[in-house]
C-alpha cells in the first residue's frame, strides 16, 4: 500500500486545506507519521504519529526537511539533512521512493523508516510544499532479519527440521534430515513421514499427529527411526504445531536430534554408574560379611548387576591349587541346573600351577572350538556365550567365577576390567575368610591348648607328686637353683622347697650325699640337669647317690634342656627312677646267670626260647657255640634253627614239636646235626610251653645240649658187644687154628707148645691196643712196632718202618697183628733177625685211584735164603686168612739176600663207631 493511500482524499495542490480542522483532526488521527514542508523545505505540520516516531517534537517553520534528529543509511553512515529524501523530492521536484533511512532519536534508540516525500503543485504548477509519509519497517525488516536467520538456521542445523501436514505428508526437508535420514529433500518431500518408522513403530505418528491437531507441543520424544540405508537410529523429537495467521493448525514443526551417541554415551554412563553402584554394594558388603556363604551370595550379586549377565557361578579349587590332583567345584550359582553343574563340575582351563592366569571370554559358544566336547552341555543350558575369570590370593589361583549369557555377547575392555575388580575383590576377601577361620580356628585351638596346658600343668604336678620317680628341674641355665618333686626331696633326704643343687653356693648346696658314676665322683658340672642345661640331651643316664651314712641308692634316667619358644635354653629337667633293688636283683641274677652259664658250659648245654606268636627264637651263646657260631650270629628264626639239623632228622624235629604244641606236653627230641665244616653232632632237646593268656600262644623253652660223646659210646659198646661176639668167635677159631697147626706141624711138643703160646701171647697184645682204644681201632704203625718190640735194637736200628698214618679198624688190626707175628718170628728163626747184622724194613702207602694199602716187608743181611720146600703155618695164616679175611693178596719172594712179603689189601676207612 502506497503512502497516498493512507491519506484522506484532499486537494493536495491546495495547502490551505491543511488548516481546515477536520483535515488537521484526520491528519493526527492517523497512526501513520505524516509531515508537511512548504517549498523551502521547512515544517510546516507534523502529526503526533511522526514526532513519536522522531522521538522528538518538531519546531514548525524552524526544521528544515525532516523530522527526524539525526538520519544514517541503513549501514550506519550519516546522512545530511539537506540531502535526505525530502530535500531531494523538493529540490527535484518528484516524488522520491523506495530509500531506506535510519532515524537516530535524541535518546539514542532508532528506527528504520521508509519515506514516501512527494512535492505538492498548485493548479498553476507551482511547487507549493511537500508531504512525507514515514513508514516505521523496524519490525518488518526484523522479521525478515529473523525470517532469513532461521532460514539459515534450519538449512545449517545438524539437527533434521521437518515440516508436515497434518497428515503426516512431509512439505519440508532440511540439510540436517538429509544427513541424519539419508533422504534427498526431493526423494521424501510430498511422501509420509512414515517412510521412517521401522518395525514396531507404526502407531507412533498417529499419537503424534493426534496430539498436534489438539495443539499439544511434544517436546524431547525419545524414540527409533530407520535410514534409507536401514539402520536404526536414536532420536529426540520436539514436533510444534504451525499455525497460519488466523492461529489455525496447518501442520507441524519437527526437529530431530541424533541421539544415538548420546544414548550410547548415557546406556555406557548409566552402566558405569550401575557397575560403580554394584562395585561400592560388593566393598561394603564384603566389609560386613561375617562368613563365606555371604562373601558368594554378594559377589553373585555383583556379578549379575555389574556384567548384566544371565547367570553366574563361583567355583574353588577344593584343595591347594599346587596340588595337580585339584579340582574346581561350584560353590555358589545363580540359574544353572543341576545337570549342567554335574557336567562341567571339575573343568578348568587353567592348570592348578599356572601363574598369572588370564580370563577368558567366549562371546559365542557355537564358534569355541576350545569347548567342543561340552559344547552340546552348554548349548542344552541354553548358554551362547560366557566368561572365565580366575580368582587369585597371595599369588596363586585358588577358583574362578564364570558370567553367562543367553545370547552372544561381545565382551568390552570395561567389562573385562569390572570382571578383574570383582576377582581381586572376591579373590581377597575369600583369603580373608580363609585368614578369618584359619585364625579363629587358630585362636579357638589356642583357648583350648592354653586350658589343655594348665589343666595338663595341674595334671603334671599332681603326676609328679605322684609318680614313683625323682624329677628336678633347673629353671635358669646356671643350675643355682635346683627344684624338684616329693619322690626328689625324700630320696635325697632334703626338707620341701629346699635347694637340691650341687652348683648352689656353699651355704645354700646340700652336704649329705655325693653323685658317683661308674666308680667316679661327680663334679656339679658333670651333673645330668647342668649337662642338659648346656643344650645337652643325656638319655638312660645311671649314677649312684652315696649318703654320708654310708648307703647308697641307684638311680637311672634321663635329663633334657628346657627351652623357650625362640629356642634358647632357659634350664632342664631330669627325671629318674630309683632303681637299687633292680640293681641288687640284676646282680643277683647275673651272678645267677653266670653260674648257670658254667653248667651249661660244663654240661655241653645251652639254652634257647621260642615265641609262637612272633616265630622269634633266642639261644644263648653257649648255644650258638654247640653249633660252631658266633655269639650273637643267629639268626632267630625257625628257618635258622632248622638249618643245622640232619635232613634225615629234620621230619623227626617237626614231628615232635607239632606234637607238643598240640598236647601242650613237654618236648624232648634227639636228632643230629651238621656243623658248618660238615661234622656230624648230636644233639638232645628238652622243652616246656609257658602260656601268655587264653588267647595267646604262649612259648616254649628249654635246654639243648651235646650227646655226641654219649652217642658215640652207646654205638661203641653196641659195636663192642659185637665185636666182642664176633671176635670170641673168631678168636676162638683163630686158637683152635693155632693149635692145630702147631701141634700137627711140630713134631717136638716143647716146640710146640712154644709156637702156640708165641702166637696166643701176639694175639692178645693186638686185642689189648684194641681193648685200650675201646675198640676204635688202632694205627698199623703200633701193630709192627708191638710185633717187633722183642726184636728190635736202638743201637743197631735193625727195624724201620716208613708210610703215613694209618688207623685200621679191628678185624685188621687183629688180622695183620697175626700176619706180622708171623714174619717176625720167621724172621727172628730163619731170616734177617736171627743174626746181628740182619734187619726188616717195613714200608706202605695208598694208592688213592685204586683205593688199596700196599704194605712191603723186606729183609736184609741175613743168612742166604732158601725157597721152604713145604708150606708151614705161617705161610697158611698169610696167603689163606688175609685173603678170606681182608680180600687181600700175598706174595712171597724168596731171594736170597732177604724175604720180600707183598701184601695188597683194600684200602680201610676210619673205624667208626
């Protein structure tokens, strides 16, 4: 609208009009400012609407072209009066439109006018003045100002400003809604908004427009859009109504915010919160646990509400982790079955001597080839994925907790550090209630150790006033002072609470005894109770205490060092038992013992002891001795007894032993045995059982002794009767023989009974050596020499003989007795002894591969020999009774410088008996 249209219709050529009153009432009626000048320019009216918008009132006929106090252009430079609108549209005389002016006001304060000057002609043509309509566009051009910076606002927001209509078609479409949705402006502009709801949100733009058309303003509304590109993101919506100038509803105003970071950023600070929260819950729950039961159910809570897991469960290891036989096991679990526990009960993937271990998270089970073998367990718990934290006091692992979750779940650094802090926690405060009940325990045991130790102190002295022994005590290293029990006190001769010590000064020792060792005196440092309070342990000491009185008493103990708990020795205790009458006993018994060791010894006797119950046999050492042993050297068992005796009698043994301990009668036994150098003993065995109870076997015990000797005399009187027997037979025979042959053969009787008393006498001197060695036997060296006694000459040495020993039982004795008469009286009548310068040497041996005696008797240096042209006796008792006899042969050479006689006879043994 124009500035004439604003005015009344007047004749404006005409200024006088300007002085009607109703004009002038019109002109300051207006709320348009409205001026007028004449042809100079000076004021000639202005209406009250310009002199408010001057902030100043005129002086009409005196201002000069304007109004206003002062006028700039819009940038601010000023303008001269005299070139201002009015003055150009005067001076121009034509209207003058479109120029934007500042108006300064004299308080400072301006304005944005738009001038309308137009001059004014009469009818003649003649400028007469002019008229200026000011506009006041301050507001407009601040709206516009305001219009164009929200325009520009919107397109360089970063957050979506939308417009839509009410129903829901979307009219605008900012450079924030294309980077925030994706959309161009032209691929959304006319379509619904409703492009970018995603699934689920489909009800949510109905509300919105529904409470929009109410004129509801919906501010900060949290909720999820979809991209182009189909992402979902978080938003904050503040939708407006738009209304036209009638205050209509028309549409709506939304902005969008991407919220997405900032929930991301409020979801991570909320779980910091509630992991600080769960965190400061486990501290101060920890602190106040009073047992362990409390210690996991805190720790399950913490778990859960720190890692937002499913479930949860604490296992421990049950003994030292160190031990490689350790297995974990569930003690506390939130949500798992008892299946599940059972399967995995023991699993661990750390060995019980790993240092350091690490956690281990498995954010999806199916992808864990780690737990291929309990996967189908885990998978039917409906568990996907998990995590493995392992607990550690004072260095070493002692359990684990376990989170699990029912959908994969990718595990944060944070998360992982949360599951660390709750470990250390847990794993700290199961040390302390190990440390807790370790201690309580420790101190429990202590109150009863210290009520054990004064009960057991009372006990111990009411033990030592009552034992039947002497205890001192020394309660200082020095010994000064020396205390001791009732038994001490009376077996010294001391009154109650006196100084027992040696090492006391003189005026406070005891004076009435002395301490002997082995036949020594004792000096107090030599004492057991101040050996021990040296550090010196002196057990099983015996000494022998000798009273002033001239008695004595023996005492036998033992001494030790008392020490403190550092270890250092702070005095000693002896305790000892008087042992006088044992003493006098031993003696007794050892002088007992050693007389019945003689006869034992004498006896050829010793004694032995055999425990059924533990097959433990003792012999004495005269035992041992009878089997050729060392003292000492047996080896106590029935193994070792039964090892000497004779095979042959061994059955025998067993027999009669069984037999004894069958009918518990006395055992007696006689058996041989084979001594280590293979000769044979015998032996007699006497026994009695003694019992030890009715449920025990009980021993046997007896004497054993040596019947070699007896038996040997039994078997030599038996072979004696015998023999004896045998030889009258023989014997009388032999006589019968002798005579015979001496009186058939001689024809002169004196010869003959000469020959036959020869041979009788020779007869019984062999039966006589026999006779002396009971029969034993005799040595074929002192059957020759007997023979030859009466021939024999020292000074001429007209007999030697020559072989090694020979021992010949009886029937040879007496056989080649009678053989070597024969020579020798041969000899002595016809041969080499019949003159002084003849001898008879006499040699044998043993030929050991044929086992035969060889004996040669030889002559020499005596008269020529001549071959006998008959047999005599002599001859007959050579070749005929060595032969039936011995199983021997003879040979006779009959060379004239001596007789040569052979005689080969089968090797004898040694008589036995």
């Amino acid at each position: 609208m124009c500035s004439a249209e604003t005015l009344p219709k007047f004749d404006l050529g005409n200024l006088s009009v300007l002085g009607s009153p109703d004009f002038r009432a019109a002109l300051d009626a207006l709320a348009v400012a409205v001026y007028t000048t004449d042809a100079e320019g000076y004021i000639t009216y202005c209406n009250p609407a310009a002199a408010s918008l001057a902030g100043r009132q005129p002086e009409i006929g005196q201002d000069r072209w304007c109004v206003s106090w002062k006028l700039r252009h819009p940038d601010g430079t000023p303008l001269p009066h005299d070139e201002c609108p009015m003055a150009m549209a005067l001076k121009g005389r034509q209207p003058i439109r479109g120029q934007e002016l500042l108006a300064v006001r004299p308080d400072g304060s301006t304005a944005l006018l738009l001038p309308h000057p137009t001059p004014i002609f009469d009818e003649s043509g003649e400028l007469t003045g002019a008229v200026n309509l000011l506009v006041d566009i301050t507001d407009r051009k601040s709206a516009e100002k305001d219009s164009r910076y929200l325009a520009a606002i919107v397109e360089s927001s970063d957050d979506a400003i939308v417009a839509k209509d009410l129903n829901g078609i979307i009219t605008s479409w900012n450079k924030g809604a294309e980077r925030l949705f994706g959309y161009r402006a032209d691929e959304v502009v006319g379509k619904s908004i409703t492009i970018l709801m995603p699934p689920g949100y489909e009800n949510e733009e109905p509300n919105i427009l529904r409470r929009i058309r109410s004129g509801e303003r919906i501010d900060h509304y949290q909720t999820t859009r979809r991209r182009k590109d189909g992402r979902l993101i978080d938003i904050s919506l503040t939708v407006s109504p738009v209304r036209d100038a009638f205050g209509r509803i028309i549409g709506a105003s939304k902005i969008a915010r991407d919220i997405t970071e900032q929930r991301r950023g409020a979801a991570a600070l909320a779980a910091r919160l509630r992991e600080q929260a769960a965190l400061y819950r486990l501290t101060e729950r920890l602190h106040r646990a009073q047992d362990i039961l409390e210690v996991y159910e805190a720790a399950l809570d913490a778990i859960q509400g720190a890692l937002c897991c499913h479930r949860a469960s604490i296992l421990i290891f049950d003994k030292s982790a160190t031990d490689s036989s350790a297995k974990m096991h569930f003690v506390a679990w939130r949500g798992l079955s008892p299946e599940y526990r059972s399967a995995v009960d023991g699993h661990s993937p750390w060995t019980g001597e790993e240092r350091d271990p690490q956690p281990i998270f498995l954010q999806d089970v199916a992808q864990a080839d780690a737990l291929a073998a309990l996967r189908p367990v885990i998978e039917a718990e409906g568990i996907h994925a998990l995590g493995f934290i392992p607990l550690v006091a004072d260095g070493r692992l002692i359990g684990k907790f376990m989170t699990y979750y029912d959908l994969p779940h990718a595990f944060t650094d944070n998360e992982i550090d949360v599951a660390l802090t709750i470990a250390r926690q847990l794993g700290f405060s199961i040390q302390r209630m190990r440390a807790d009940e370790a201690r309580r325990l420790a101190e429990e045991q202590l109150r009863r150790n210290e009520a054990s130790e004064r009960a057991r102190a009372a006990e111990l002295m009411a033990i030592m006033e009552a034992v039947p022994a002497s205890i001192w005590i020394a309660r200082t290293p020095d010994c000064r002072i020396i205390s001791g029990n009732r038994a001490a006190y009376e077996l010294l001769r001391q009154a109650p609470d006196s100084n027992l010590s040696l090492s006391a000064s003189s005026d406070e020792r005891p004076d009435n005894f002395c301490v002997f060792s082995a036949g020594k005196k004792l000096s107090p440092e030599e004492l057991p109770v101040q050996r021990a309070a040296r550090g010196e342990m002196v057990p099983n000491f015996e000494e022998e205490v000798r009273f002033e009185d001239g008695t004595s008493r023996h005492l036998f103990g033992n001494a030790t060092p008392l020490r403190d708990a550092a270890g250092q020795v702070i005095g000693a205790v002896a305790a000892s038992v008087d042992i006088t009458a044992r003493k006098q006993a031993e003696e007794a018994l050892q002088e007992s013992e050693r007389r019945l060791q003689i006869a034992l010894g004498a006896g050829r006797m010793g004694a032995w002891e055999w425990n059924i119950a533990t097959g433990k046999i003792i012999w004495s050492p005269g035992l041992e001795a009878l089997h050729h042993l060392e003292p000492g050297t047996f080896g106590g068992t029935f193994a070792d007894f039964k090892r000497d005796i004779h095979p042959d009698d061994l059955l025998l043994v067993e027999l009669e032993i069984a037999r004894a301990m069958e009918t518990r009668e006395d055992y007696h036994v006689v058996y041989r045995i084979r001594l280590p150098d293979r000769r044979i003993r015998w032996m007699e065995a006497f026994g009695q059982f003694s019992t030890l109870g009715a449920a025990m076997p009980g021993k046997l015990a007896g004497v054993c002794m040596d019947i070699t000797e007896r038996k040997e005399a039994e078997a030599q009187r038996n072979l004696l009767v015998a023999e004896l027997s045998h030889r009258v037979k023989n014997t009388l025979a032999i006589v019968s023989s002798i005579a015979r042959q001496s009186f058939s053969v001689s024809p002169d009787i004196h010869e003959a009974h000469r020959s036959f008393d020869a041979r009788i006498r020779a007869l019984a001197q062999t039966h006589t050596r026999l006779a002396e060695a009971s029969w034993s036997g005799v040595s074929l060296e002192t059957v020759l020499l007997d023979e030859l006694a009466p021939y024999h000459d020292d000074g001429r040495n007209n007999v030697t003989l020559s072989g090694p020993p020979m021992m010949l039982p009886p029937k040879y004795a007496l056989t080649l007795g009678m053989a070597a008469h024969e020579l020798a009286t041969n000899a002595a009548k016809h041969g080499a002894l019949s003159v002084k310068t003849g001898g008879v040497g006499i040699e044998w041996s043993v030929d050991r591969e044929t086992d035969r005696l060889h004996i040669r008797w030889s002559e020499s240096g005596g008269p020529p020999v001549l071959a006998p042209k008959r047999n005599g006796f002599g001859r007959l008792l050579l070749e005929r009774v060595l032969a039936s006899d011995l199983g021997g042969e003879v040979q006779l050479e009959f060379a004239p410088q001596g007789l040569v006689c052979m005689i080969d006879i089968p090797y004898p043994r040694e008589p036995s008996p």
